[in-house]
C-alpha cells in the first residue's frame, strides 16, 4: 500500500472536475462534495494517476474498470442517501463508489466475484482509512440474505434481468438502482422500489455503459 499522497495539483484536477460534474447537470451538494474529498487518484495504480481526474472510465485488475465520474456521481444522486442508510453495492471494484456512499454516510456493505480485485480493494480501504465499508467475496446475484433486509441497493455492473433475489432483500419502500440492458449495448439506469404489498415501481434514468454484472464467483 503506497502512502496516502494527495497534493495541490491532485487537488486541482479534482476541483475542476467537479466543475464539469456540475456543468454537466449534476446537483446534488452532498454528491458533489464526497466527490470532491476523496483522492480517486489512490484507486488507480500510480502508474496511470493522470487519469483519475479525467472524465472516463478507466481499466483496473481482472479485466474490470473503475466507473466514469459521471457516472458515479449519478448513479451517488439517485440513491439519495440518508444517513445511517444500510447499502449493498454490487461490483466493488476499485472501492470508489463505495466511499462515495460511505462519506454520504451510508453503512455500506459491497460484493465483488473476482477474488484478486476483492482482496486488493479491501487492502486498499483500511490502508485508506475505510474501514467500516464491508467487503465481500461471492456472487452479487444472490445479495446477503444473512445481512438482509437493505435500504437501498447500488449495482455498478450491466444487468440483463430483473434482480430479484436482491429486490427480495430490500426493505418495504427500498429501492434499487441499476443498469438494465446487455452489455454490447447501452443500457438504461432502472430505479425500482419495492412498495406496501410486494408492488414494484419502476423509472428510468437515461443510457449509460458498465462491464457486465456475471453468475457466480471467480
Ligand atoms: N463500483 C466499481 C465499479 C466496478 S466495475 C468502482 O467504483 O470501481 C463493476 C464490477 O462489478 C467489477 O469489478 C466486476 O467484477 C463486478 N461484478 C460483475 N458481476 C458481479 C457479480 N455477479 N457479483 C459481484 N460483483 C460483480
């Protein structure tokens, strides 16, 4: 674990772009200054740090990619985090989004199925000081039944079906947030939430581009 550099110029970069999150529509506050806290340079490896504060995806281990900006800031709104909210993220990756939600103080609780990015982001998160995020190793399809029932869940990875082993585990007037559609294509941000008596409602949010959300661990 390298040494939590965070310096002017690294400060800089973030300030600017998170002018061009606001300019390009997002405006939550709460958002807009986790974003602006956390050093997204320390969850790529350094040789590539001159990414992070550019606007795009970018690749990490396994073949997976730590999310667009943008894209964490949007999907961070949508989920319109309360504190003490209890969050599962599908898709740890990089860890990124999930500090995101935990400085909107979220209790936040994420799932990766690769082994290696599992254990080198947990590594990261404590060196980092986020301890309290929970990681987990296992197949994001089936939740944590044992942790259940969740506030509000996040799936950072594109989904092709309707998720209902993890809308089973949601509380009565929690919802969930994903990307719904294949993976060649895009695929639109799907807000369901579960209200009184199992019925299900369900809104879009616009097109968007992730790695596939896959069965099982690897
Ligand atoms: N939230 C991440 C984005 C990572 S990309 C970040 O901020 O960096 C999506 C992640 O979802 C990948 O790491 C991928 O391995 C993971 N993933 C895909 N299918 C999954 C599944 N069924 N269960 C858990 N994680 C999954």
């Amino acid at each position: 674990m390298r040494s939590f550099e965070d310096n002017y110029r690294q400060k800089g970069l973030r300030r600017k772009l998170i002018e061009h999150l606001k300019e390009k529509g997002i405006k939550s506050h709460a958002v807009l200054d986790a974003m602006l806290k956390i050093p997204r340079h320390l969850f790529l490896d350094k040789a590539f740090e001159e990414w992070a504060y550019k606007d795009f995806a970018f690749p990490i281990d396994c073949d997976q990619t730590i999310s667009q900006p943008f894209t964490v800031a949007r999907q961070s709104e949508l989920m319109d985090i309360r504190p003490k909210d209890k969050v599962l993220e599908i898709g740890l990756g990089s860890g990124y989004q999930a500090c995101v939600l935990h400085n909107l103080e979220a209790k936040v609780y994420s799932i990766e199925r690769h082994k290696t990015l599992h254990d080198k982001t947990s590594h990261r998160l404590k060196g980092l000081g986020y301890s309290s995020i929970r990681t987990f190793y296992g197949d994001g399809f089936q939740g944590l039944p044992l942790l259940a029932p969740f506030d509000k869940i996040l799936i950072t990875a594109a989904c092709d079906e309707i998720p209902e082993i993890l809308i089973s585990q949601l509380k009565e007037d929690g919802f969930i947030i994903f990307p719904y559609g294949k993976t060649n294509d895009s695929q639109i941000m799907t807000k369901i939430t579960k209200l009184k008596n199992g019925v299900l409602k369900t809104e879009e949010f616009g097109l968007f581009r992730f790695v596939p959300m896959l069965k099982g661990k690897v």
